[in-house]
C-alpha cells in the first residue's frame, strides 16, 4: 500500500489476536512515554525501574494529510495498571480541532475518557459492538479495565493530527482508579481549570 494510490483499496483485519493484515505504521507506546502521565508517580517509577512495559500499540493506514482523506487503523490497549490506575493512552486532541473521530470496539472492555478544552468532560463505555462518535473539539483517551486486550478500529480526517502535549501539560479532569476490583472515576487533583493555568 502507497500514499499515492487513488484507487479504492481494501485491507483486512486479522482475528485473534486482531491486528492489520497490511499497514504502514506500527507505533509502540511503552511506559516511559508516559512520563508524568500517571496519577501514582512513585508506583510509576518504580515499575518503570523494574521493565518499561508495552502499554498499547498502533496500527495505521497511512493517507496523505489532507482534508478528505481519512487515516484508519487500530488500538490495542493492553491490561494492566500503574498503582491503581489503568494502563491507557496518552490521549489528545486534535491538532485542527474541529475534526471528529470515530472508535468501534473489537474486543475487550473499557473506557473512553474525554473533555474539551473548557473542561466539559464525558465518558463513554468501549464494549465489544459499541461504535464511539468523538465530536469536535474533545480530548480523547482509551483506557483498558479488562484482563484482556482492548481492540478498537478507528477513523478520523487525515489532515486532523494530534496535539499531545496539551494533555502531557495539564492532564485530564478526570482519572479512572480500581477500587475494591471495580473501575471508578475520580477527580484529578492535579488538573487545573483553564483560567488557571
């Protein structure tokens, strides 16, 4: 597969484990790209000293980035926790923030975390079957509370790009924690409303 192609195309999703038959881009997130990211610093650091463990990966279909065309590919979230909060995605925005995505769970259960940039915030469950529409204008992140890999196919413009480093600065509102063997959502302490920062 080419960025140059302009043809119709098709590609397949292998079962178990999913992943892309074909892609052109395998990104691999390992916990020390998580770096200030985790609730619990201290449990983070001392897994961190023990193994930098795979957290999630990306498959992509890589298109030209530019409005429409649509970059397409898979999540693969894997289970585990840092202290007592799920492993998860960096999480962002969109670099041009007036694109949407969409997520359709594969496999796996979780949760997807999202807010916009005045605070507003929501969360939806990543079931097997539950197609995700992300508007606009909202942060998004995938975390896994299941024993095993959370599997999400995604869609989105493939001029949107993603601005990272809002969410590596000011976090997310929210935080999703084990308590007593069950996911709950918590306020993040260290977030701060925008007229603070």
């Amino acid at each position: 597969m080419t960025l140059t192609r302009n043809r119709p195309f098709i590609y397949r999703i292998t079962m178990a484990p999913e992943t892309l038959a074909d892609f052109d881009n395998h990104i691999v997130r390992r916990l020390s790209s998580m770096q200030g990211q985790y609730h619990d610093q201290e449990a983070y650091a001392a897994m961190l000293a023990r193994e930098d463990t795979l957290l999630y990966e990306v498959y992509e279909i890589v298109r030209p980035e530019v409005p429409g065309e649509m970059m397409t590919g898979l999540s693969i979230v894997h289970p585990g926790r840092v202290g007592d909060e799920y492993f998860m995605t960096k999480g962002h925005f969109h670099a041009v923030p007036d694109t949407a995505e969409i997520y359709y769970c594969m496999r796996g259960q979780g949760y997807m975390l999202m807010e916009t940039p005045d605070g507003d915030w929501d969360i939806q469950d990543l079931l097997p079957g539950n197609v995700l529409y992300i508007p606009p204008y909202w942060a998004h992140r995938s975390i896994n509370t299941g024993t095993t890999d959370l599997v999400t196919y995604f869609a989105y413009p493939a001029h949107a790009g993603h601005d990272y480093g809002t969410i590596e600065q000011y976090g997310y509102r929210k935080l999703v924690l084990e308590r007593d063997g069950q996911p709950v959502v918590v306020d993040n302490p260290r977030w701060l409303p925008p007229d603070q920062r």
